[in-house]
C-alpha cells in the first residue's frame, strides 16, 4: 500500500475483524449452495468472486488508516486474508426471500439462507397528506370496497409473513389511476419488492421466481386466456413455489408471500367460476365525490398534485406510515382467509357463466355427444377465443354432462373421451354415439 505510516499499527486479528464487519455491512456473505464457493450480496442478489475480499482490501484499508504491525510480513497477511475473512463473513447456502428485518434466517435445520428481503426503515417523518386519501377515494368510491383495498394493503405491511388467500380485481376506465397502485407500493417498500407486468405469463412460467421474491405481483391490464382464471387461483393460494437458482443444478422450494394484485380496464377481465379467491371492486370512472362531474380534466389536475407531493423526498416515509397505521381490527375486521364475493363479482361471474352457457347450451341442443375439440372450435367460431376449460366443464356438468370413453368410427382403433348427456330417467348408462354423431366427431378431428 502506498501510504504514509501512523504512528499507531494495527494487528492483522483486529484488521481482518474490522474488514470483515464492513464486508458485512455490504450485504456481503459466503454462499455454499454453489462450486466454488462464491461471494453474495443479499440486498442486491449479486454473485461475486472469493478474490472480492482480496480485490476491495486495499482501498478500504487505505480510506480506514490501516497499518499492519510487524508481528508478520504484510506479504503473508495478504496470503492469508482470504481465508481469514472468508471464515468471518456469514455462511449460507443460497438465498430465499422473507419479510423481515434478519439478513439470515433458518430456512431449514441447519440451513442458513441470505435474505434478499431489503426493509425499509425510515426515520418517522409527519403524516401523509390528504391528497393520499383522496387518491384511494377517486379510485374507490365505494366505502366498502375503499376499506377492503386499504386494510389488503395495509396488512402486507403489518402482518408480512401471513399470505392473505385472496386477490384484489381492480377495474375501471382508463386513466383514473389504476396502474398508480404498483408506484405507490413500490415506493412506500423502499422502490423494490413490486412486480408488476401486463401479461401473466412470466409469473406463469415454470419455476419462475416472481411470486416469491416480492411482496406485491401485480398484473396491469393483461390478456387472460382460457387458463388464466384456474391458474391464478393456484397462484393466489399456494404457500411455495420451486425457482430455478443460478449455479444450481436442481430447482429449490421456496415460500410465497406475495399479494396479487389485477388491475383492468374491462369490466369483465376474464371468464371466471363460482369462486372466492378475488375481492372485485366497483368498475370506477372519474365519477367520485371529489369529481362529481366524471370530468376526466378533474382527474388529471388531480394528478398533477398528487405527483408533487409523491416527488417530495418525505414521501416514501410518509405512505410506510400510512400503511403500517390502518386499522384492520376495528368496527370491520380485515380477514385474510375469507371474503364476500362483492356485487361486482358475481356479475363478472354470472357475464362469463351467461355468455358461454348460452352458447354451450345452443351447441349441446344440435349435437348431444361431442368432442371437446369441436366445442371449442364452435366457441372460437362464435368470437370466445380463450375460454376458461374449468368454466366450460363446470357449465357442461350443471346441463348433466360428463366425459366418457368411446370408441367412434373414423377415429381409429382405441376409445376416446367424449363429453354425453345425463342418462334418460330411469337409466344407469350413458347412451353410445350415434352414427351421424361418429362423422360429425371424425370430421371434426385428425387422428
């Protein structure tokens, strides 16, 4: 090192101790998971070389006023100042995403995992001001649903680790502040743990690791397909998800505490069953207490002050004090495992349920034994592109349908899955298919 000596030295145990606390203090730890061994900072989930600890030694020893003292040559503390912080820094085997303070936890006996979860953790700063209600009020003008979206979202923060088994539907028209909610959120956990995409399939993916590396997934406006509702329900209820790690050869099991969050500007976001797993929110417009008019001008000016408060640098502190102080025990307790299913639910469900039954209902009467290809092909025909497989089957059940195994001319030489009707009264069998129904089936597949 070029620098002038201090009068006072330092001895390589205290040096290799004080360079190893401020190697830490970087997020930096030892991760085992990987061959070699390899560097790791959990607040930025970035690998780096062993030679880090060599390679950033000099200039942290030069800024700090270091001087080893002669009890070794300064050439054999740098062989050895490897091994020695390396033996000091954290061990862990791989990294995992929990929402709390400890930059390690437990995952398993004996396993230590480095936590990529960043807190934030402002200084307490004034409250946030009316202007951040008045959003929640022109985005919810509906009391009960403005609670429910409040208390969703004030629960994450107060309650991190218990995964809510619902999801909120936000719809409205365009430009009254939907896709807001991600920026808000993201800032008020410090600009990260916030997914947010306008289509579903990278959450989708397999061992894809949005779901359990952040604490909010929001889905913005994205095309859902006939899969989508089914696969979100999974998404919203599971407790872990496996998550393909660099440098690992197998994919790891992983907990899951993220909200979901599903913004829409169609009142009708997809075709969905009879379910729970979603709060749907009133379809908002610009039309609020605060904008009795619906002037969409009303609604940018708005904005316009919004955005300067949200700019301030109190801002971040102010909306995690806001959410942290919502009240969830009180005259309408926030139940994370149970809700209603709103007005505005049920009329997405009876939409989809109408629609496809009345199409459904028109195909079954023509062709009472059918492959589900040709169902299909009919609704495609008939402008539903992406039906909802799980939808359709649940229609087709309540009209007494169910798939059997036939064997069909035309179809080649082993049974197939066709969908009959309900056995006639009085009998315990399925009919066969007929002859016309064969050739209709046969012409309708290749085989």
């Amino acid at each position: 090192m070029n620098q002038e000596a201090p009068t006072s030295k330092t001895t390589p145990k205290i040096a290799v101790a004080s360079y190893a606390k401020y190697l830490s203090s970087l997020s930096l730890c030892v991760d085992y998971a990987v061959n070699p061994p390899q560097m790791f900072f959990s607040n930025t989930k970035q690998s780096a070389s062993i030679e880090t600890i060599t390679s950033k030694w000099s200039q942290w020893a030069s800024a700090n006023k270091i001087w080893i003292d002669t009890t070794e040559t300064y050439a054999d503390f740098k062989a050895k100042l490897q091994a020695r912080v390396k033996a000091k820094l954290p061990h862990v085997f791989g990294c995992a995403f929990k929402p709390v303070t400890d930059r390690f936890f437990e995952a398993q006996a004996g396993v230590t995992k480095a936590n990529t979860f960043v807190p934030f953790l402002p200084e307490k700063t004034s409250d946030a001001p009316q202007v951040l209600m008045e959003y929640f009020e022109r985005l919810f003008p509906n009391d009960d649903d403005r609670c429910h979206v409040l208390q969703f979202l004030g629960h994450a923060f107060q309650y991190p680790l218990v995964r809510p088994m619902h999801a909120l539907m936000v719809t409205g028209v365009q430009g009254n502040g939907k896709s807001t909610m991600p920026t808000v959120l993201r800032k008020a956990l410090g600009d990260k743990h916030v997914f947010d995409d306008n289509s579903y399939s990278s959450a989708f993916k397999e061992f894809s690791a949005h779901l359990p590396d952040n604490m909010f997934v929001v889905f913005d406006d994205a095309k859902a397909d006939r899969n989508t509702h089914s696969r979100l329900k999974l998404e919203i209820s599971r407790k872990s998800q496996s998550v393909n790690v660099k440098y690992q050869t197998h994919p790891e099991q992983r907990d899951v505490y993220a909200r979901v969050i599903v913004l829409s500007n169609s009142r009708t976001p997809m075709v969905m069953d009879n379910c729970r797993r979603f709060y749907a929110t009133e379809f908002s417009t610009h039309a609020n207490i605060h904008n009795p008019d619906g002037d969409k001008a009303n609604t940018d000016a708005f904005f316009d002050r919004f955005f300067e408060w949200f700019d301030t640098p109190e801002a971040a502190a102010q909306l995690r004090q806001f959410f942290l102080s919502i009240e969830l025990k009180g005259e309408k307790q926030f139940n994370p495992f149970s809700i209603p299913q709103t007005p505005t639910l049920l009329e997405m469900i009876d939409a989809g349920r109408s629609a496809l039954g009345t199409l459904i209902e028109g195909y079954i009467s023509d062709l009472p034994c059918f492959h589900m290809d040709q169902l299909f092909s009919h609704l495609k025909a008939n402008n539903v592109a992406y039906p909802n497989v799980e939808a359709v089957v649940k229609i087709l059940a309540e009209f007494g349908y169910s798939s059997k195994r036939r064997f069909v001319n035309g179809c080649g030489p082993n049974q197939i899955n066709i969908w009959v009707p309900p056995a006639p009264p009085g009998k315990r069998k399925t009919r066969q298919v007929t002859e016309a129904e064969a050739m209709e089936i046969a012409a309708g597949l290749t085989f």
